[in-house]
C-alpha cells in the first residue's frame, strides 16, 4: 500500500482567502488517520488537495514515494468517499459498484468476483439490482464504500462520510469502517467535525483551527494531554470545564484560587507549577474528573467545594449534572448512585491529579 507524507502545504483561493496553512503530516501505511475540527478549519480542503481535486499552491504530497503535486486524480490510486455519497441514480448498486472497472476494461470475470466480494464484505449481495433511490442512506453509503473497495486503491479518502445518516446508523457504520479498515489494511484518512467519530476510529487524529494544525497524537494522548485550550475544548463531549484564576499559597500548600473556591494542588502539580505562584493561569478539569463527593473513593487527589445543583440529567448509567458558584457553570459526570437535587448545594470533589493548565497569554498546556 503506502504512506502519504504532506510537507508544508498551503491553498490558497483567488479572492486571498488562506484555507490551509503549512500544514505538514504523515499518514503511515496501512495507519487510520482522522483530520477533525470545526467548519471551515481546513480539513476537507487538505483533503481534496491530497485526492487532487483542488490545485495546491504550495508544498509537496507524497503517495508512496512519489510527488504528486502535479499528477491528476486517476493517476493518485486513491478512492475517495463522499458525504452526499455520490452513486449514478440511473445505475443499478452492480454498475455503481462496477463502472470504474469497466473504465479500466477489466475482464467481465474479474468485474464480477470484485463486486461479489465488494458486497459481501458490505452485506449489500442482495441489493445489487436495486438503484439508489430504493434504498436507505445506510445502504447508499455502503455502496458508496463498495464502489472505492473494488477498485483496491493505494488509500481511501473519506470526507465526512456518515454525517448524512441519523445516530444510530453513525454508530453501526463507525464500526463497519473500522472493520473494513482492518481487513482491508489501506492506508485511510478520514475528514470529519465529529471527534466522537474521530476518537472511536482513529490511530491517529490530526486536529485543526483555522487551517492550522493543533495536535497530531493518538486519541487517549490527545484527550489527556491535550496540547492547548482549543483542542483541550474540542476533544470530549460533554466539553472540559474551563476556570480562570491564579495560583496561591493557601494552607501551606500551593493551589488554585478561581476566585469563588480555591483547590490545592496534588504535589506533582505543585513541583510543575511553581513558577506560577501568584500568577494568573487556566485550569481545565473533565467532567468525569468531578466527583460527588460521597462517592469520591476513585479520585487520586479529591479536593472538595460546594457549588449549586442547576440542573439534572439522567442518562442511565449516569447524570450529567450542570453546576454554579457565583462566577461559573459547569458540568460533572456523576454515577447514578445518589440523584442530586436541582436548587441546591451539593458537595463535589476535583480530582486535582487530572486537572489541566493552560498558560493564559499562549493558551498552551502547562501541565
């Protein structure tokens, strides 16, 4: 197969608008690679730049170890998923799924045991005669898939592939993907402005602003040491608590004083931040990372406060819980052990060992 290696790219458009960035990376061969950020970060123009549908204005992509800079799409070995999945309506799943290879002029035999073997691996044998129109976005998607896998491309790209289809259905094709990565062992890199999608199915995420690149890492590194406030808040649904405040001697100890409670550090983070004594700083703390403080016992390092209950919201296995001091909302992820009571105090503990800070001036992660 093949790794693609993108060096310093830039796109820029006719009316100056500088879509992507320098952004450089490397997708390794036979890696998963998701490109995620919010709309309009860049993602999917990277995207169409590394398929060669959109001219490049500076930079180099490499497919294997070739410059591609310059060669046109059919000549990259690359298929390329869409959003809008777009199938020929006129055409049965069969020659959706058939026609590139009868542009190759491929024998009829070799035709038929890759479209076979394409909706096998899809489950899709039995709607091959039918057209899109008579079937679901689910289906129109796995025969969008079916149509890259039969020709066996060096890579897959995928831009924003499921975010037509309702929850549920995102959930089973998540795993489809994976799985069809997994036995297939393409290289593939995937678009999306989904990081649940991005966390579930990536060896690595490359995360973007702006047509910038924020972080490159493995998902559980990016989510636990995020490299600033921007990808701190984007990774992790519900979203990191952010508390501005500064640091302070407090008890003989160094802690965090946000103004409406003040949170000793755990030593680790005392040798860390020290330097940052009576200086202002960001903390970042996980909602899973606030415990009720009955049911502390999992918390390294519980420091303990006593904010407002605001609001419930049972999930199950769980309650999202939304809290308030006089200057600050924020969320917990409690156990469904004891229900919290909307309208009062209740008491809950930090788990200061996982807490994250953020340099207010850079925005980048401390500790």
């Amino acid at each position: 197969m093949a790794k693609i290696v993108v060096e310093n790219l830039h796109k820029y458009y006719d009316n100056g608008f500088h879509a992507v960035k320098g952004i450089s990376f490397v997708a390794e061969d036979k890696e998963f690679v998701v490109l995620v950020g919010p709309s309009g970060c860049g993602k999917t123009t990277a995207l169409r730049l590394i398929a060669g549908l959109e001219e490049i204005s500076s930079g180099d992509i490499y497919i294997g170890d070739t410059l591609v800079n310059k060669m046109p799409p059919k000549e990259r070995d690359i298929a390329m998923v869409f959003q809008n999945y777009a199938l020929y309506p006129h055409m049965t799943v069969w020659d959706n799924m058939a026609f590139a290879l009868k542009l190759r002029r491929e024998p009829k035999a070799e035709i038929a045991k890759k479209v076979n073997r394409a909706a096998e691996l899809l489950g899709i044998e039995s709607m091959l005669k039918r057209k899109p129109g008579q079937l679901s976005g689910g289906q129109r998607q796995r025969v969008a898939l079916g149509r890259a896998i039969v020709r066996n491309p060096k890579v897959f790209l995928f831009d924003e592939p499921l975010s037509n289809l309702d929850a549920k259905l995102r959930v089973a094709m998540r795993a489809e993907i994976v799985k069809l990565h997994r036995t297939l062992a393409n290289t593939m890199i995937y678009v999306t402005h989904d990081q649940v999608e991005a966390m579930t199915m990536a060896d690595r995420i490359v995360v973007m602003k702006d047509g910038i690149i924020h972080q490159i890492d493995s998902p559980l590194d990016i989510y636990n040491s995020p490299a600033n406030l921007f990808v701190a808040g984007f990774i992790g649904s519900p979203a990191i608590n952010i508390f501005p405040g500064k640091l302070i001697a407090h008890n003989g100890a160094l802690a965090f004083d946000s103004g409406d409670f003040a949170l000793k550090l755990s030593p680790l983070q005392a040798e860390k931040l020290k330097r940052y004594e009576n200086k202002a700083i960001i903390m970042g703390i996980r909602p899973e990372d606030i415990y009720d403080k009955r049911h502390d016992s999992m918390a390294e390092a519980p420091e303990s406060f006593e904010p407002v209950c605001d609001l419930v919201e049972p999930l199950g296995n769980e309650y999202h819980v939304s809290l308030k001091t006089a200057n600050f909302s924020f969320i917990a992820r409690l156990d469904p052990k004891d229900l919290p009571e909307a309208g009062k105090s209740l008491a809950v503990s930090a788990d200061m060992q996982r807490a994250h800070f953020f340099d207010p001036d850079s925005e980048n992660r401390i500790s």
